[in-house]
C-alpha cells in the first residue's frame, strides 16, 4: 500500500472517529431533549387548561382565584405606595410611573422586581399566600419538589433606554433562564396581573432540540448565547392576565416593549419537580459551575411544604426598612439579582 493511501486512510478513519462520537453526542443530546419533554408534558397532563407548544403549557385561573391574587398583590402595591387605601389598577400604574420617576421606589432593584421591606411584612406574605393557594389548587402537589421563595413581584416599565442591553443579564435579550443560574429542570410560572400586557411583554419559543443539552450551562452574559437560534417561534401564545405561563427552563424568551410608555406587573417563580433524577443527572456538574466573578440567580428555593406553610404558619419577616434601602440605593452602584433577604419565624411558637 502507497504512503499515500495509508494517510487517506487514516485520515478518513479519524474523520469517521469524529463522525461518530459526534452522533453520539447527538444520540445523547436527543435523548436529554426527549426525557425533558416527557417530564414536561406529564406536568401539563397535570395541570394545563391549554398545551400547544412543546415547552409552555398555560393554567387560566378560575375568576374567583385570580381575583384573590389580584387583590392581594394590589394591597401589597399600595402599601408600597404608603397608600391606606387598595388602590385601584390606574390609579397604581399611575402612581408607580410617578414615584420611579421623582426617584421614590428604592425598593425597585433595576432587575425589575419590587422588593419588599419591613414595611410591607403583613401584606407581602398575605401575596405570598394567595399565590401558593392557587398553585396547590393545581392538582400536581404531589409532583412538587422546590419552589422560589419569596416569589417575585415583576414590574416592567415600557420606558427603558440602550443602556440597559450592557446589563449581562437583561432580559430584553434572548435567552434561557439556565444562563443565569435557573436550574435545568426547573420550570418558570409567570402570571400577568396588570398594566399593559399586549405590548410590554415575553416573546418565546424554542432553540433546536440538539442544542439543548449543550447550553444548559451558565454563562457570563446572555450575548453568550447569541449564536442559538429559536428556530421555533410560539407566535399565539399572547400572554393574557390571569392566566399562569409555565416554561420548560429549556426555553428561550425576551422581554419584548412595542411601546415606550405605561407598565405591566406580574409574578414569576420557578419550581422543580420530583422523579426526575435522571434527568438532572444528566448534566455534567461543570456546567452549573459559576465562572469566578460572575453574578448568578441565587438558588431562592425552599422545599414545596415549607413554601405552603408561608402566611400560614410561619411569616417572612423583611428587616430592611424603606429607608434604609432608599441609604444604599444611592449608594450602590450594582445591583444585586436577588438577595434572600428575609428571615422565617413560626407564628405560633
Ligand atoms: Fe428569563
């Protein structure tokens, strides 16, 4: 044999080497994929009023339901407000625009989410509570395994500048929560409550399945993953209040603004879900490693008993006053993603 024909042959022999551990990444990538979509759908068998795409499922509150949530979340509002009165929805988006532009809402952190402090203990846990009541109605209880506590009282303001696309991690680029440290197999809520949905809203859809397991991973910024494409677009999924959005953690959003005025309010938290195991084996503990430096999601998630027990047995108590956030609010010049920033106490010991 020629020195010639012995090189085409090793070199087709490494080609076929790279050809196959590459299907058998892909093989393993599918695989990945496939068991997430099973996990999700028997979630959505559980508790979706309506399942048209692979990784968003959507839950339409009974009225009476959502207008406990409502009522809750408007009273927390209004006490931010320094309100003694439930406000109502205009008159609080109106006041809302007000205080953040004279600069009195220290307690909005440029992330979006309205934090609550001492102030606000009785009124944020009643929040808390109505929101776990409506979730434990869902009828998957016994599937739950971790819940975000607090859950997070988003406010998104249609008036932003290009600054905010040099944050990391703003939303208003393409992603999927994993970047920033959602686990894997966590699913997010959000439910619209507020404001002006049709036009400040998310945008969602998915990147290609064999992309999946590859970029479940952290990264230091969204732009990261600028090179994964949503290759499908969930273009009717028109996000509405009162009915909760429920996204695999595999999907890809952004914040998306078509006018630059007025707001919308809304919660969001993330759950994960038992008998998954092998599932969450599945990605290299490497991946969820936080680079030096980087700031991530800290895991907020408190196991599902104790989250169902919020407002009930036990109360989060905010020792921050309005005040003192209003102190470091001029002083910081980052902002934290999220801080747990609350202590538990039982309310009957
Ligand atoms: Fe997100």
């Amino acid at each position: 044999m020629s020195n010639k024909a012995i090189s085409t042959r090793a070199v087709s022999n490494s080609s076929l080497t790279g050809v196959s551990s590459r299907s058998k990444e892909t093989k393993k990538a599918m695989r990945f994929s496939e068991l997430g979509d099973t996990l999700f759908e028997e979630l959505a068998d559980r508790m979706a009023t309506r399942h048209d795409y692979r990784l968003l499922f959507e839950h339409t509150l009974k009225p009476e339901l959502f207008a406990q949530i409502r009522l809750a979340a408007a009273s927390y509002i209004s006490c931010v407000l320094e309100s003694p009165v439930i406000l109502s929805e205009s008159e609080m988006l109106a006041r809302i625009i007000k205080a953040r532009e004279s600069g009195n809402l220290p307690n909005y952190v440029g992330t979006g989410l309205l934090m609550p402090k001492k102030e606000h203990v009785l009124a944020f846990n009643a929040l808390q509570k109505s929101m776990a009541e409506a979730f434990f109605q869902l009828g998957a209880n016994d599937l739950i395994d971790a819940v975000d506590l607090p859950i997070n009282l988003r406010m998104v303001f249609g008036k932003t500048s290009q600054e905010v696309m040099k944050i990391p991690f703003t939303s208003m680029k393409l992603h999927s929560d994993v970047w920033n440290g959602v686990h894997p197999d966590a699913t997010v809520v959000v439910l619209p409550l507020f404001g002006d949905i049709d036009n400040i809203t998310i945008e969602a859809g998915e990147m290609p399945q064999e992309m999946e397991l590859s970029h479940m991973r952290l990264m230091s910024d969204f732009n990261d993953g600028s090179h994964v494409p949503m290759i499908a677009k969930y273009e009717d999924a028109k996000m509405q209040h009162g009915t909760m959005y429920f996204n695999d953690a595999r999907g890809l959003h952004q914040t998306v603004r078509r006018v630059s005025e007025g707001l919308r309010i809304s919660i969001d938290f993330r759950f994960r879900r038992k008998f998954n195991e092998g599932y969450r084996a599945m990605i290299p503990p490497e991946a969820m490693k936080p680079p030096v430096g980087g700031k991530f999601l800290k895991d907020m998630s408190v196991p599902y008993e104790d989250w169902l027990k919020v407002g009930r047995e036990t109360l989060m108590i905010f020792d921050e006053t309005m005040a003192s956030a209003g102190q470091s609010y001029q002083k910081a010049k980052d902002v934290p993603l999220y801080n747990r920033n609350y202590r538990m106490i039982n309310m009957f010991e």
